[in-house]
C-alpha cells in the first residue's frame, strides 16, 4: 500500500464517495491505520477549481479530494489499490492542498 495509492471506499457512502487516497507517508506503514482523503464524484458537488478542492478521473468519474473530511481507517478495511495519484501532476495538486488546509496565513 503506497502514498497516494486509490481504494474502493468500504463504507456506506459508496455512492458519493467512490474512493479513498491515501496521504500518508511510507514511514507510517507499520501502523495498523492508513490517513485518507474522500474522493467525492465531482457532480454531485459545487464547487469551484480551487487548490484546496483538487479534482481527478478515475475510471472515467470526475472526483474532488474533500480535504475537510480526512480520517483513518484501518489498512485491513481497504483492500487492493485500484489505482494511483502517485504521477507529479496528481502527486503536487494532493500535497498544494493539504499545504493550503494547514499552512499559516
């Protein structure tokens, strides 16, 4: 399981939030938990291109990363990774709005 790495969303909201990226740092691998991003279907929201509401197609939908509803799961609740945000353009657009949720203005 690799930073950036895309999943099957396990949970109820399958529907709204088909996926989950993982943000974390291989450093954490060992943990029994993975940091992650809801990647919401992009018409199901309004909201405008933003550095904090970075957008991607996986499988041919448009999805938003939700930085505002990060959370852990369980590594086991995952699965296989279906796909990856892992190329320099999807890498920078994950890490510019983590950086905008949290740095100092």
């Amino acid at each position: 399981m690799a930073q950036f790495d895309v999943f099957r969303n396990p949970g109820r909201q399958r529907e709204t939030i088909p996926y989950l990226v993982v943000l974390q740092n291989a450093r954490f691998d060992r943990g029994r938990t993975r940091f992650v991003a809801p990647l919401i279907r992009a018409e199901l929201i309004a909201v405008d291109l933003h550095a904090l509401a970075p957008r991607f197609t996986i499988e041919g939908h448009a999805v938003i990363m939700d930085v505002f509803n990060l959370a852990t799961l369980s590594r086991d609740q995952l699965g296989p990774p279906m796909a990856s945000l892992s190329d320099d353009e999807s890498r920078s657009k994950l890490i510019r709005a983590l950086d905008e949720l949290v740095a100092q203005g």
